[in-house]
C-alpha cells in the first residue's frame, strides 16, 4: 500500500474510545453498549487490549501515537491463539513502522520505548509478529506533525550551512530525506493554494502556512497538531499539553471520512480506566477552566471549523461524569 494515500475505508458514524476513567462507567451501563454496536469502534492506544479483555468489547479499529502504549496490546495478538472474533484494522503511522529511531523522533514526542533498548527491540519484534496474523490488517496511513514541519522549516532556512540547529543530530542521508518530503509538501499545497496565498520568507511556500485553516483540512494527508511546534517540554509550551483528543484523533478520523463522532474516554482530568490513581495531567486545572487553550482548542476544533471538517462530535459520557461535558455536548 503506497504509505502517500489515506487507506480506503467508510469510518461514518463511529466512536473514539480512551483510556480515561470514564470508560469504566459507561460499559458497566449495558444500555450504552448496545449503541455501540451500530458504529465502527476505534481505539486508542492503551483502550486495546484494556476494552476487550474487560468489557469484551472488540474495537474495528487500533491506534497509537506513543509506541509504549501499545505494548500491551500488540502482546496481547501475539499471545492470543484463536482467532480475533472480527478483523482488527491496526492504523499506523510510517515514523512508527520503522526501526531508525530518528525518524520517529523527527516526528513525534518522548516515550519510555525510545529510552531503553530492551523496549525498543520489544516493539519491533512484536509489530513483527503481529503482521504475520490473518485477521490483523495494518493501514499504513499518511501522517504528519507540526514537529516534523519545524524540522523542515529549520532545515530549508538553513539549508547551505551545515552548523544548523539540527545538523549535529542528521546525516546526509537524513538530509535528502528532508529535502524529498519538502518537495513532496511544495507540490501537494500547490494543488490547493496559490503561492500569492501563502508566500514564505524564500518566495515560495512557507511550511507553517499549512495548520492555518482552511489549509489543513485540504491536504492529502493527516497533520497532527493544532498549535506550531516549539518543543517537547509541555511546562514551557502551551502545544506541547495538547491533549490527544485534538492533537490527533479529530485530524486523524477527519481524513478518513468520519461524519459523525463520539467521544469516550477523553477525560481531561482524572485517573486512567486500568488505574484509578489521579493524575496530574499538564493540560489539567482546577475545575472547568474555559479559559484553557487545551480546553479551548476542542471547542475550536467543534464550533468555529466545523464547518471545514464536516464531523458532528459528541460526547457519549453522561452529564457530571467527565470534563468531557464541558466542552461537548452529550448527544441523547
């Protein structure tokens, strides 16, 4: 499958499910399970295996963003010797199929794999052996990240001096790598924009141009990422406490045709649905601050671009269960 296209499937009406406390309260509520039966159920990161094992609830769809998050459920395939009571459709970015660890961390934030070598072989051989089961299809999917477009944006404004902020990190190899998906970048935007439209400092496209709206939502691939990248430390940089729900679940189900969106499991606060110790998470505050950006970004994400990405996106929490409900409705 060309790793360039959006895989070809009808996602429709479906449901996200995370690993926030409210899961627990929703699936022991039999009432709410039978809703799910009509929409394909994507699962996100540690919600696959936890969802299955607790509540035999098979998810249509498995993503991840942090490779550590998906240990437990690739062990889980690995180790499951009957097979899977409907397909498992696995949707993974290329910067996570692949062992060079920089092309990850081009594109992507910390993760205790990345920190231990034993965790990174673990990953890779499990993804391994996943592949080799029938009734487990991976779904290469375009994706990119407003980290990686600073990585070439970096690497275009300082393109003919070596002594760069990332040339101690890349090889020439990574170089041309860069090089390649910025012209892969220029002729796509160029099908939807007209240079008059989005000049950069060099004449032509700049790539910070691309998460204004409604660019984004023309593009060809996936862009992970509402605010400019500035760094990975989420105490210095607002974007970096961007919360997965918009960072990459709404860009994410956009791209793939989703029309109407339920919400699971996105708690903004509390503890997780496999462990009920509180967490302090670094887009939290006290209460419902509406004046958080975090908090802010999802009502821009539901009201003012609605009308860019088509999706009606609600919350399938019941009322005072979850800060979910400050920020979207729960459809009845």
């Amino acid at each position: 499958m060309d790793e360039k296209k959006l895989p070809d499937i009808d996602v429709g009406d479906c449901c996200v499910i995370g690993t926030g406390y409210s899961v627990n309260t929703y699936f022991q509520d039999g009432r709410h399970v039978e809703g799910l039966r009509e929409k394909k159920i994507f699962g996100f990161q540690r919600a696959f295996p936890y969802i299955k094992q607790e509540f035999d609830c098979m998810p249509d769809f498995w993503f991840w963003t942090d490779p550590n998050a998906a240990l437990e459920g690739l062990q889980y395939l690995v180790g499951c010797d009957s097979a899977l009571e409907k397909p498992l459709h696995i949707l993974l970015a290329p910067y996570l199929d692949t062992p060079q660890i920089e092309d990850a961390s081009m594109s992507t934030g910390t993760s205790p794999t990345w920190r231990s070598n034993e965790k990174i072989t673990l990953y890779y051989s499990l993804l391994e052996e996943v592949k080799e089961r029938n009734d487990v299809k991976f779904l290469p999917v375009p994706i990119w990240t407003t980290k990686y477009l600073s990585h070439l944006d970096a690497y275009r404004e300082n393109q003919g001096y070596l002594g760069h902020l990332w040339a101690w990190r890349y090889s020439e190899a990574y170089h041309r790598k860069m090089r390649n998906d910025l012209d892969y970048y220029v002729r796509e935007i160029s099908r939807v924009v007209t240079p008059s439209r989005a000049p950069g400092p060099h004449g032509d496209y700049y790539l910070y141009s691309l998460p204004s709206i409604p660019l984004r939502f023309q593009m060809p691939f996936v862009l992970m990422g509402t605010f400019p990248y500035e760094s990975d430390n989420s105490l210095r940089h607002v974007g970096s406490r961007e919360n997965k729900l918009t960072y990459c679940i709404f860009p994410l189900l956009e791209k793939l045709g989703c029309k109407k969106l339920g919400v699971l499991g996105f708690d903004f606060g509390g503890g997780r649905c496999f462990d009920d110790t509180e967490i302090n998470h670094p887009f939290d505050t006290s209460g419902a601050d509406m004046e958080n950006p975090i908090h802010g970004v999802v009502r821009l994400w539901n009201n003012e671009w609605s009308a860019h990405h088509g999706m009606e996106i609600y919350s399938l929490v019941d009322s005072g269960e979850s800060k979910l409900n400050t920020l979207l409705e729960k459809k009845q």
